[in-house]
C-alpha cells in the first residue's frame, strides 16, 4: 500500500504552494501518495502542476488587505477569522485520517493541520514575525504564540541556509529556535537551465505578480501603466488562474494570466531583469536561477519589506515602493544589483523526507 501523506499549503499569495512542488516531486520519486489540500489559486496552481493527484479544497483563510492606510487594524480584524480556520482545518484533518488514511502531514504556514496520531511537519521561513513600525514591542508575544503552535508539529522545516548565504535575515536566524526545527535548504520549484542568457542578454524583462487582492491588481494597474513609456521588451504572468489560459499583445507587452512551472522556468532563464514582489519564495526562486531582480513589497506586508529592505542593503537586490514605482528609472538601477547566486543542494531536504516516510 502506498503511504499517503497531505502537503497543504496556506492560500496567502502563490509563494506557498509553489515550494511545495519540489517537495510532493521528491515524495512521488520515493513511491509515496501526495495528497494536495490548500484553496484558491493556491489550490489551482497545485493542481495545475499535478492533475493526477487526488485533492482537497482546504479553508480559506481569506487574508485581504486595505487599498489604503490601516493595514495593522485591518489584519487585527481579521484575527478571530483566521483563528476560525485553524480550529476548522484542525478537524479536518482528524476527519481525513480516518476517510484517507493519512499516514502524515507537511503543511506550510497553516496552523491547525496538526495530530499527535500522526507525524506533523511545519514549513515556514517566519520564525520571528515583524510587526509594523510603532509596534515592534508585540514581537515578543508573537514569538512565543508563534513557537507554541510550530511546538504542536514533530519537526519545522526552514528552508534556507543556517547560515551564510541565507537569504531570509532575521525572519528564521535567532539566538533561540524551536526545538524542533531544521534547516533544509532554499526551494524552489525552478532550475537553471544550460540555455540560460546570462552571457547573452536578450533585452527581455519578466514581470511575475502574485500575493492577496485588492493589492495584486493595483500593482498589475500601475505596471502597465508605465510599461509602454519603458525600453525593453516585456512579459507580464498574471497569477490569475483561469479557466484557459489568455494571451493578450500590446506594443511591446505580452500579457499571460498564468504558465505552469516548465513554462515559468523556461521564462525565467531566458530573460535579462525580473520585476515581482519581495516574498520569500520569489527570492528562493530567483536565487536558484541567478536573476536581478525588481523588488515590490506589498504595502504594509512586513515580511516583503523587511526582505526588500534586507537585500537592497546587501546590495543583491533593487527594490522600490508601490507607491514610489518607477519602471524606466529602475531599469537600470537594478542592473548593478548582481543578484544572489547558489548552487541548491536538496541533501538536508531530502534526508528529512526520508526520515519521515520512515516514521510511517
């Protein structure tokens, strides 16, 4: 009988889902029986990169950002919501054990998908939550809420380096880490390609958009308003996953709703400059295939501003504001920010997943 084990990734942006690619690929590779849950276009992604696995449509924790101002108070409203999910994944799970025959669980970043009937692993590169400016002394309290719960897990995953060159800072590097936590390495569902145009740039830029609305959209607005005053030849991925793909032109714009990650892969080795958001795993992804890069936090997300803030100082990285974005000026600021460039070695990674498959 196949060992069949849950990867559940939480539905805040595609980021999430998207490094768990590597992961269910290796889990087929050892002859177990991935069972995708998540929701949204999360969801869609998971499924889209792997139709023949069975799967779960998961709650949704329903993560919204305002247009404007507030994001503290907004995300605060939003907490006994999302508290509501955990509890309601939480039984799920219980649920699914018995109906599936779950032999165990990697769930990134959703809370509640624990059970001490099975083993449980936690993904996540946020150890040490950032709060907004001005209230920096909840940190703390964060911490020790965020430790308790990763605490219910058998093992936390992070996946970067413990040390240099992680490229995480301090959102997973402290004098104190869950005890059962390890560090696997960066992931990325892309590889660089031999073709690749690093010695030979072609003068095309990607732009990849992705996270919560209404913020993906007013990103989406605003690029496209200033593409064609911008020299280049460019690619706008959506992140949208319809029903079919579209494919629309526009001067020296081409504009894809989404690719799948052969696709994407393909895109991202043979363009010059990256333009996306400043989440975690768009930085794991564009270190694995050594782009520049662009950087965009979403407004008032301090986890993107804290990496694009982070990179930019360590001169890897050009980031600009939402509010203060300037294609033709970035263009070439960018260029003398070099990237990051690692060689991925998934050995931590894939002696984890073994020693979890053996626990079954």
């Amino acid at each position: 009988m196949q060992k069949k084990i849950l990867i559940a990734a939480l539905d805040w942006g595609l980021g999430h889902a998207s490094r768990c690619v590597p992961i269910i690929q290796h889990l087929l590779e050892t002859g177990c029986e991935p069972i995708i849950g998540s929701s949204g276009n999360a969801l869609q992604l998971l499924k889209a990169e792997f139709p023949e696995l069975q799967s779960i449509e998961l709650p949704s924790y329903k993560i919204s950002y305002p247009i404007g101002r507030g994001m503290m108070f907004k995300l605060a409203a939003q907490l006994p919501a999302v508290w509501q999910t955990i509890l309601q994944e939480h039984k799920i799970l219980q649920e699914l054990i018995t109906k599936e025959n779950i032999g165990a669980v990697v769930s990134d970043n959703r809370y509640g998908l624990y059970n001490n009937k099975i083993p449980g692993i936690f993904i996540t590169h946020q150890l040490f939550i950032k709060a907004p400016k001005g209230f920096s002394w909840g940190e703390a309290f964060v911490k020790r809420l965020n430790f308790s719960l990763i605490s219910k897990f058998n093992e936390c995953w992070i996946p970067d380096y413990a040390a240099y060159p992680n490229l995480s800072g301090a959102l997973s590097h402290g004098k104190e880490l869950p005890e059962n936590s390890y560090y696997i390495g960066p992931l990325s569902r892309f590889k660089k390609l031999a073709d690749s145009v690093d010695q030979n740039p072609s003068g095309k830029i990607l732009i990849v958009l992705s996270g919560p609305e209404p913020q993906r959209s007013l990103l989406e607005h605003k690029i496209l308003a200033q593409l064609p005053l911008s020299d280049g030849t460019f690619t706008l991925i959506r992140g949208l996953f319809l029903p079919e793909k579209s494919v629309e032109t526009r001067d020296n714009i081409t504009i894809i709703s989404h690719l799948n990650s052969t696709e994407l892969t393909e895109y991202m080795n043979t363009t010059d400059l990256v333009i996306c958001r400043s989440g975690y795993s768009s930085i794991m992804d564009l270190a694995t295939v050594s782009k520049q890069a662009l950087l965009i936090p979403t407004p008032g997300q301090t986890e993107q501003e804290y990496l694009a803030d982070y990179h930019l100082k360590r001169g890897n990285f050009y980031s600009q504001t939402q509010k203060a974005l300037n294609i033709c000026k970035a263009i070439p600021e960018l260029k003398s920010f070099p990237g990051i460039k690692i060689t991925p070695s998934n050995t931590v990674f894939k002696e984890r997943i073994e020693q979890l498959i053996g626990k079954l």
